[in-house]
C-alpha cells in the first residue's frame, strides 16, 4: 500500500465541495454496481440503526434507507457540506425525511458508545493517510454496538504485490492534480488493520472491473 500524500482535512473538504455535483454524476455512477455488492453484504434488517460515514451525494444512504425502512431514522456523516446538501436532496426526492445529516470527521464521529447496529463506509479510506486508519477504525468499533456489523467499501488492488496504473499516476502527479483528477484516492488493503483493532470474523472480498476494489467486512465482538 503507496502512502498518502498529505492533504489537510480543510483541502479535502474545500476540494470535495467544489467537486461534489460532478462527483455524483460521473464517478459515484460507476462506483454504483461495487456500492450494490457491498450494500448486500450489511445484512440491514428492517428496524435496525445504521450509520453511513461519508454519504457522499447520496446515493448509498437512499439504497441504506429504503432497507432500514421508512419508520426507522438513517444517520449519516460527511466533511464536505456540498456532499451533504446534495444526499438531503437525494434523499428527500426518493420520498425520505426520517434521516440525520451530520458534517463531522470521521477521526471523531459525533456519538455515542455502542450506537448502532451497522456502520457503512465506501470509498473513505483510499485518500486517508495509513497512520490516521487506526484512529478511525477504532472509533467504527466504538460507535458500533456489541454484534454490530462494519462494512467498508474501498479502491484496493488484488494483493499488496501488485502495482497498478493508478499507484503510478498518484506517484507522478503533482499532489493538487491527485486531489482534483483521482479524487485523492490510492488503492488500500484494510482487512489486516481492521483485526489489529479488535474487530473479529474480518472477510476479505475482492472485486475486478474499471474501479477495482475491496469489501472487507467485521462484526464488532460481544466481549473484549
């Protein structure tokens, strides 16, 4: 795994809001079929309390709404208030206004201890620098109730031997060019941190195609 270039959280907001409308429309459709195979993999029961982390401009919480139900309210959390805006608007055109919107960080998620019964985040993690994943896989576990679900969707390659195309590009580039044209993304491979924070039955799915990428799930254990 390439390390990061180091982007403050105010660059990566203020690049997200600029980006946020083309965002929805071009890279968050093609990232919508992996979304579908990780979304599957949460096992939403009607009902139960979910968290997305990094709505985005809404797309994935709709799809989260829809299988929590409408009586059951959806919370969700993103840096940039452009992303935020345009998931209330989606959300709302599908019918929904049983949600929480919340622009936080995800180092320091605004609630409680043992909150919810699914966490969801997709495509978060590949601009995060690999000394700061730690620090927000140990606040999923903390938000999560015991048995709670994690699910994380990321760009990730097949095994840390390969090298793509994109880890070269990222490389290369200018840091500014990285934010603005690859989204400040470099494929991740989470599952090993995900174990070294006390997260159990951790499952390692790898997806090919145009945005090869990663779907690693774990269940927050009853006992430490």
């Amino acid at each position: 795994m390439i390390a990061a270039k180091e982007f403050t959280p105010e660059v990566i907001k203020r690049a997200y809001n600029r980006r946020s409308w083309v965002y929805s429309k071009t890279v968050a459709q093609m990232e919508w079929i992996y979304h579908l195979a990780a979304l599957d993999k949460t096992k939403i029961k009607t009902g139960e309390k979910v968290l997305e982390v990094a709505v985005g401009p809404g797309l994935t919480i709709v799809e989260l709404a829809k299988r929590v139900g409408r009586e059951t309210k959806i919370h969700g959390i993103d840096t940039s208030t452009g992303m935020l805006s345009l998931a209330e608007q989606n959300l709302r055109a599908h019918g929904f206004s049983n949600f929480q919107l919340k622009e936080a960080d995800s180092r320091q998620l605004p609630f409680e201890d043992n909150t919810f019964d699914v966490l969801y985040n997709g495509y978060m993690l590949d601009l995060i620098p690999a000394q700061d994943m730690p620090k927000i896989l140990t606040e999923f576990h903390r938000v999560l109730k015991p048995g709670g679900r994690m699910v994380l969707l990321n760009m990730s390659k097949r095994n840390d031997s390969t090298k793509t195309t994109r880890e070269t590009l990222y490389s290369i580039l200018p840091a500014k060019l990285v934010l603005y044209i690859l989204g400040g993304c470099r494929p991740v491979l989470m599952e090993g941190m995900v174990k070294d924070v006390q997260f159990e039955k951790t499952i390692r799915t790898y997806l090919e195609g145009k945005f090869p990428s990663e779907i690693v799930t774990a269940i927050k254990p009853h006992t430490q």
